[in-house]
C-alpha cells in the first residue's frame, strides 16, 4: 500500500492537511514485572502471570509485591450470584495470578516480604505458583505459599534447603545481638515452612542443624507438600 500522492494528483489538486491524530486520554500506567503495561486495552485482564527469577532482593521484591497486587485489583470480577437471575446481588470474585518461581534464593527479610503479601492475597485470589529450574533458600517458602492444590514444580527442578546465614561483623556484643536476630528470623522462617508443608518442625530442625545445603528432587518436594503436583 503506497501513502504518497502520484505526481499527477499532486500537480491537479492541493494536498489536503493530514488530519491530527486524537490525543490519546493520559492516566496512570500499570506497569508489570515481565514489563507489560496498562494501555487501556483488554490485554491487562488477560495478563495473570508474574515471575521471580533470580535473586531474592530489596529491589525484586518491591517490583513483586506492587506486581501481585496490581494483579489482583486488575483481576477482580462482579457477576450475579444466580447466572439465571440478572437482578440478583452481585458477588466479587478475582481471577487467579500464576506465579513462576527460578531462585537461588536471597535476602529471609524480602523473602518475607513476599511471603505475607501473598498470604495476603490468596485468601481471596488465588495464586499459582510454579517452580522451575531451581528453587532454592528462599524461593521454597515462597513456592509453597500458592494456593493448596495449586502449586507444581518442574520435572526436572531442583529444590534446596539450608538455614539462615549470618554476615554480621564488629564487636562481640553486636555480635551476640545479631546471633539472636538471625535465630528469631530461622525460627520464623521454620514455622512457616510447617504451616505451608506438611514437614514438622522437629523435622526441619533436624534438617537444617545439619548446617549443609540439603537438596530435594522434585517428587520428594511433592511428599514434603512443598507443591503439589509435577509437571
């Protein structure tokens, strides 16, 4: 398709003034964790899928937790409580987020950061969550906060476990605070590993005072019911 004027119509007649294109309406923009962006169209309802590769940080877990929750609100459906009946009350449910999940792990404070944003949400939108790849440290808990009956790991994932690591220095008293930090932080992230899994606390502890990266197949994280099914 040719947009230039052929030279005799251009001779005969004025070329007319293109016409301004309309000024598209301004407003703020949703923008996701895969870079999607709210442009108004009916794309952002279909777009249920956030991701978190990579490592659990400051920065990444800001950009999930605005991702999640700009998902649910963007998810949320008004429909008759009775389908045959128009004028009956309306109910509000969300369409659900999957989340995929590929992590070597990071920071426990960010990883709960995400952890309570996401029990937040699922009691009324559910939440997807996939591993692949790896999911390790701290991606576990997260990968086991989905939605129960709607968390699946890959085939062929790996899963790795191990206890808080310390990196504090300075003098034996900041120490000795730190020490009693970082056991109020592994014994959090322990029981909500029990509330998540079907792994009992006396279980973990005896896991993790093994002070070693203790790895699991992706069948065995199905019978600790870390997920829930392999795919």
């Amino acid at each position: 398709m040719d947009f230039k004027k052929s030279k005799k119509n251009s001779e005969e007649e004025p070329e007319e003034e293109p016409e301004e294109a309309p000024e598209e309406e301004s407003g703020p923009q949703v923008v996701f964790l895969n870079g999607f962006q709210d442009n108004g169209s009916d794309e952002l309802s279909k777009m249920r899928m956030a991701a978190l590769y990579g490592e659990v940080d400051e920065e990444k877990a800001a950009e999930l937790t605005y991702t999640l929750f700009a998902l649910k609100n963007t998810g949320r459906v008004e429909e008759p409580e009775n389908p045959d009946d128009e004028e009956s009350k309306l109910i509000v449910r969300y369409e659900p987020i999957e989340l995929f999940i590929s992590t070597y792990g990071g920071s426990a404070i960010e990883m709960f950061s995400i952890y309570d944003t996401m029990r937040s949400i699922r009691d009324e939108c559910e939440i997807h969550t996939i591993g692949l790849g790896k999911v390790m440290s701290a991606g576990v808990l997260l990968l086991a906060a989905g939605t129960k009956g709607k968390r699946k790991i890959g085939a062929n994932c790996r899963v790795m476990l191990h206890g808080v690591i310390a990196g504090s220095q300075g003098s034996i008293y900041s120490l000795e605070n730190e020490m009693e930090e970082i056991r109020f932080v592994q014994e959090q992230h322990i029981n909500a590993l029990v509330k998540e899994t079907k792994m009992t606390k006396r279980y973990l502890k005896k896991l993790l005072n093994r002070e070693v990266n203790v790895y699991f197949t992706a069948k065995k994280a199905v019978e600790l019911g870390i997920a829930d099914e392999i795919i």
